[in-house]
C-alpha cells in the first residue's frame, strides 16, 4: 500500500504520542503508585463525628501492624490537623467530610484525594522523613487558604506509635468493597 510521506509521518506520530501518554499513566500507576481514589464506601455525614469509623480520629495500627490515620474534613480544619507516621511504612487514610467536599493533598507527596460529604476516601502511601505540608486543595469557603494540617515523618524506628487506639468497626478488609 502506498502511504504519502505525510500521512506517514503524521501516523507514526500519532503512535509516538499515544504510546508516550500510555506509557506515562502505567509509570505513573505502578512506578510511582499514583491511583484515582474510590469512593465506594458510604457513611452519614452528619453523624459522620459519632460514626464509629471516625469517632476516634488519628494515627492507629490494626491487628496486623498496617499503620492507619484517620481524618475528618469539614469548614476548614482538619481533625487533627497533625499527624506523625513512621517512614518507608505504607500509611492507609481513611477520610470523609461533614460537611462540603473537600480536598486532601499532602504537599509534594503522592498522597491526595477529594474528601466528599457522604463518602469515604481512602489511600495507601508511604513517606520520606520529612516534615509536610496538608493543603485542602477544593475551593470549600471563606477560610479554605487557611484550612491546612502538617503531617511529621520519622524515621520508622523513631515513631512513637499510635496516638489513637483501633476503630470499634474496623475498615472493611480487601480494599475499597466496604458495603457500610
Ligand atoms: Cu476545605
């Protein structure tokens, strides 16, 4: 088949660009774990404070030693707005609002996710030591520029602990399929 010259370059070209947009979202899913968060778990929010998934809110760890935080958004802090976890340790957020959608973006990390009234956010990260910057990235209202939280990384064998014990309900296990 005769193919002009540029019609030629213009489908290798196509392909080039497919194959580099391709190619980045799988480095960016498996090299980097960047993953779009599900909202698959549901909850009151107005009750969302005496839930017991939330009722205690913090650093915990669960049966098997997975190091947990739990947070609430709502117009405009968060609680608590400082959390401290250890390093090179996969970290799950567990998170909802009270009130309007919110956003949780851990400053020059790969650990965000929108924080939606009626639903659960959850995501699994690890950190470098470091000290971070919690920013609400969804515009919420008047105070939302100041609506920010620090999170402190230390060393794994320099972390404290738990600041919090266990939720009476623990979070569903496997991933995201929680039915509540
Ligand atoms: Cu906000």
């Amino acid at each position: 088949m005769n193919v002009d010259l540029y019609e030629r370059i213009w489908m290798w070209g196509t392909a080039g660009m497919l194959a580099l947009f391709f190619g980045s979202t799988a480095v960016a899913a498996i090299g980097r774990q960047f993953q779009p968060p599900s909202h698959v778990e549901t909850i009151n929010p107005a009750a969302a404070l005496s839930d017991p998934r939330f009722a205690s809110r913090g650093v915990w760890v669960d049966d098997q030693g997975g190091v947990h935080v739990t947070v609430i958004g709502m117009m405009f802090v968060w609680l608590p707005d400082h959390v401290t976890v250890p390093a090179e340790t996969p970290v799950t957020f567990h998170l909802t609002s009270t009130d309007v959608t919110h956003g949780y973006q851990i400053v020059r990390t790969n650990g965000q996710t929108m924080v939606i009234p009626g639903y659960v956010s959850r995501f699994t990260t690890r950190f470098a030591p470091g000290e971070y910057l919690i920013a609400c990235n969804e515009y919420c209202g008047l105070g939302h520029h100041a609506m920010a939280g620090r999170l402190t990384v230390v060393p794994a064998a320099e972390w404290a602990g738990p600041g919090t014990a266990a939720p009476a309900a623990p979070a569903p296990e496997g991933g995201d399929h929680g039915s509540h």
